[in-house]
C-alpha cells in the first residue's frame, strides 16, 4: 500500500508564509521590511514556494503477516417526518478493527483481512425504549 502526499500549493505557501511574516512585524519579532520593489517579496516568495511544489511520495510498504488495529467510532441521528409523523433516530457504533495482511504481490496489492474484534452499540429511536450491546460485557445481542 502506498501513501501519497502532494506538497502544498504554491499559492497556499505564499498565503501561509505572507501571513507568518505580517504576524511577526505585529508582534514586533522582527523589523519592519525595508523599502524597497513590492515585487521583490513576490519573487521571493515565488521562489520559496517552487522549490516546495514538486510532489512528495511517503509510503509504507506491508508485508505479509503485518497487523494493526483502528478503533472507529460512528454517531448518526437521523430525523424521519412521513405525512405528519416524526421520529428520530440516534446511535452510536464504537469498535475495534483488526486488519490482518495475508498476502502483498511484487506489485505492491495487498490481500487483507478486516476483522471487528469488538463493538459497543447503543440506538435510541422516538417512543421506543434504548437497546444496547456490548461484546465486551453482554453475552447475547438484542434482536
């Protein structure tokens, strides 16, 4: 699997690197810029900013074997009106992954498997009584 990251784009450059600079002469951490052309920061800037735009691979490379876990959790209230009717629905799904590499080809594909090693569920819906669940703590699932 590879990561990649595209350096930041000239023009966000200029806005940040501008912005540093107005901040410190505020402050008063650096003196005033003498005067001089306007565009001579610009080209300035420019320049910094070329030298920053070419693209940046980061990659991590799995091996066969690799694992590791991400704990995830998903929040939904979702409000529901039929000819007149309301109701609202709210839950709240928190779990633990483990993602297991089986195999990785010359290619660099990756054959994983994604498995929940645990979930702590909880919905609520409008007039009707909250159901939880923890694998944890619970040994059989609600309906």
């Amino acid at each position: 699997m590879k990561l990649r990251l595209l350096a930041a784009s000239p023009l966000a450059v200029l806005a940040f690197a501008a912005s540093l600079a107005l901040s410190a002469h505020v402050r008063g951490d650096e003196p005033a810029p003498a005067a001089g052309p306007p565009n001579k920061l610009a080209a300035e800037l420019e320049q910094a900013a070329s030298k920053l735009a070419s693209p940046v691979t980061l990659a991590y490379k799995f091996s066969a074997g690799d694992e590791f876990r991400t704990r995830t959790v998903h929040l939904a209230t979702v409000e529901t009106k039929i000819q007149g009717v309301e109701e609202v629905a709210t839950s709240r799904v928190a779990s633990t992954r483990l993602w297991r590499i089986k195999n990785v080809d010359a290619a660099g594909k990756i054959v994983f498997e994604n498995v929940v090693e645990d979930v702590d569920m909880w919905n609520k819906r409008t007039g009707q009584a909250e159901v939880r669940y923890n694998s944890k703590t619970d040994k059989t699932p609600p309906p």
